[in-house]
C-alpha cells in the first residue's frame, strides 16, 4: 500500500490528522463514514466497504444539489471525494505547498482615505424618486415604495 503521509518527520508533524482533523470534526467525520457505509450497502450490496468511482464522478454538481437540499453530510461527502481526486491529481505536497504560501503572503489591508470613504458613501445614499406624469412613481415623497 502507498504511504499517504510524506516521508519528512519535520514535514509529517505539520499534518496533525487526530488534533486537527478528529477533535475538530468528529461527529461530522462519523456521519460521512455513516453515510459512506449506507452507500455501499446501496451501490455495492454485499461487497465490502469501497469507494467505487465508477458509480458516479460528478461531485462538485452533485455536491451543489446538496447544498441547495441542506444536505449537510452528503455535501461534505462530495466535498472530501472531490478534494481527494484533486490531491491525487496534483499531489499531496503539493497542494500543502500551496497552503503554505497562502499563510506566508501577508495579508495587506488597504488604506482608507476618510474622506474618500465619505464621497463613496454620499454616491451609495438612496434617495425617494419623483413620481412620474402618471402618478405612479417607484417611491413617493416620504420615501415610500407602496403603490
């Protein structure tokens, strides 16, 4: 079986997969390996537990569907599917590469000239527009959008 963790202790120690993975989520983790199980039983009666990704590869639309049902367990099912193909796909280090130089990249914080912020917020004030020559305007003198 391939190793799945990199071989570099130093690097190994930066992946704290039972402090920051487990605590964190652990009932979450426990209804997708829930879900996981009910899947196979559907998909794959009477085989052992595998993830058989012939059935279906669609999980960023399938994961949206989800989302878009309050389906909480089955989009973190898609969500973790579609992260482990793309950490296949570019490999592991790789993609902790690029977390690594999204924490390294300080954050700037633009600079707000005061008054400047005050003439963008006069522009973003919402003022009551006449009414028109038929006397049905979208708001009336008080503001007012009931017509």
């Amino acid at each position: 079986m391939k190793k799945t963790l990199p071989e570099n202790a130093q690097t190994r120690k930066t992946i704290p997969v039972y402090s920051g993975l487990i605590v964190y989520f652990r009932e979450a983790l426990a209804l997708v390996a829930h879900l996981s199980y009910k899947g196979n039983e559907q998909h794959n009666p009477g085989k052992p537990l595998h993830w058989d990704r012939s059935k279906s590869a669609d999980e960023l639309d399938a994961l949206l569907r989800h989302v878009l049902d309050d389906d909480w367990v089955h989009v973190a099912w898609r969500a973790l599917a579609n992260l482990q193909k793309q950490t296949e796909k570019k490999g592991l280090e790789r993609m902790m590469q690029e977390i690594d130089q999204q924490f390294a990249q300080p954050q700037e914080i633009p600079h707000l000239d005061p008054n400047e912020l005050e003439k963008a917020l006069a522009r973003l004030t919402i003022r009551p527009k006449e009414k028109t020559h038929y006397g049905v305007g979208e708001g009336d003198e008080n503001g007012s959008w009931n017509h």
